[in-house]
C-alpha cells in the first residue's frame, strides 16, 4: 500500500465520529481481543493481508489517538470499521485483489480434484466480485459483505447496522441483480 493510499485509508476511517477509552490499558485489551477479527475481516474483503494489515492498523490507530470507540459496543464497532475501510480501499483502487475470497478461510481446492483452468477461472470470478462490489454504494457493498463474505445472518448484519431485516433483505436482494448484471458486463470485458 503506498502513501497517498494509506492517507486515504486513515482519511476514510477518521470520518466515524467515537468517543476514547480511558487508558491504555483499555486499549490493549481492545487490541487483544479484537485484533483478529478486525483482520480477518479486512482480509476477506481485500484479499491481500498487507492491505488488511494496513486497515487494521489504521482503526488502531485511530482509537489510539483519542478518536476511541463507544465502550459499549466496541467488537461491533471495531468489525464495522474494518469492513468499511477494506471496502473504501477497493472502491479507491478500482482494481481486483491479489488473492481470491476463499483463501481467507483457508480453503484449499489446489487438491487433486480441481484443475489448474478451474484455479484459474475461480480467481478471476474472485477478482470480478471484488471489482463489482467497489462500485456498490458503500451501505450495499456492506451488507453483502457482511452476509456473504463474513456469513452473517440478516438479523445480525441488521442488528450492526441499525436497521430492520426486512430492509436487509430487500437491499441485499437488490444487491445481487446489480452484481449479476456486472459480473456479466465485466465477464464480457466492457467496463
């Protein structure tokens, strides 16, 4: 991740207004206890574990400098950050990730049943998903994030957002006639 993509990865995590914890040893257990799963986050939806690094770091980063979390709610809104900030780090670089969703859950298919073209046509699909979902307005792309890459439920992905299931399941419907429709698009090579 270069400089100007880093500024604009802390510019777009500075943007969430929250309140500080108290001390530093408030921190460190925020850290402990969350750092993975910040991480494993952003690395679902980057697919690159240097720019997941870089996203985690920053949400860190930000907590640190006083700009903390609401106490209350904190793995809500540490997960939250993180998916935002790997989603605005893709809709900046307009550009497929290096490595395919499925590697974040450790899913291996280089076994003796899957062929090299099949390899190959899966991390290209990977890529054009992650290219797609850039262009979704960034409460879509969250919602289908959260449901399909990170597997939450409806109730849940409403629950972290604020909103109904019905609305969810109405946006997350919509959702996926837009993506079908840019696959195909990107798939035949138009922009």
């Amino acid at each position: 991740m270069n400089s100007q993509e880093r500024d604009t990865v802390s510019a777009a995590a500075a943007a969430i207004p929250i309140p500080m914890p108290e001390t530093s040893d408030q921190l460190a257990q925020l850290f402990a206890d969350h750092h993975r799963r910040v991480l494993v986050a952003a690395y679902r939806v980057t697919g690159s574990m240097a720019d997941a690094e870089d996203v985690a770091q920053t949400v860190f980063l930000r907590v640190g400098r006083g700009e903390g979390i609401p106490m209350k709610n904190a793995g809500s809104y540490l997960y939250r950050a993180a998916v935002n900030g790997a989603l605005d780090l893709l809709r900046r670089r307009k550009i497929a990730a290096a490595e395919p969703i499925e590697a974040a859950e450790g899913v291996a298919t280089t076994g003796q049943t899957a062929s090299p073209d099949a390899e190959l046509s899966r991390a290209e699909l990977a890529g054009l998903l992650r290219r797609a979902i850039s262009e979704l307005p960034p409460r879509a792309a969250e919602m289908f994030t959260l449901r399909y890459i990170e597997e939450l439920g409806n109730r849940e992905i409403a629950r972290l957002m604020g909103t109904s299931s019905a609305v969810v399941a109405v946006t997350l419907h919509q959702t996926r006639s837009k993506l079908k429709k840019r696959l195909v698009a990107l798939e035949r090579g138009k922009s």
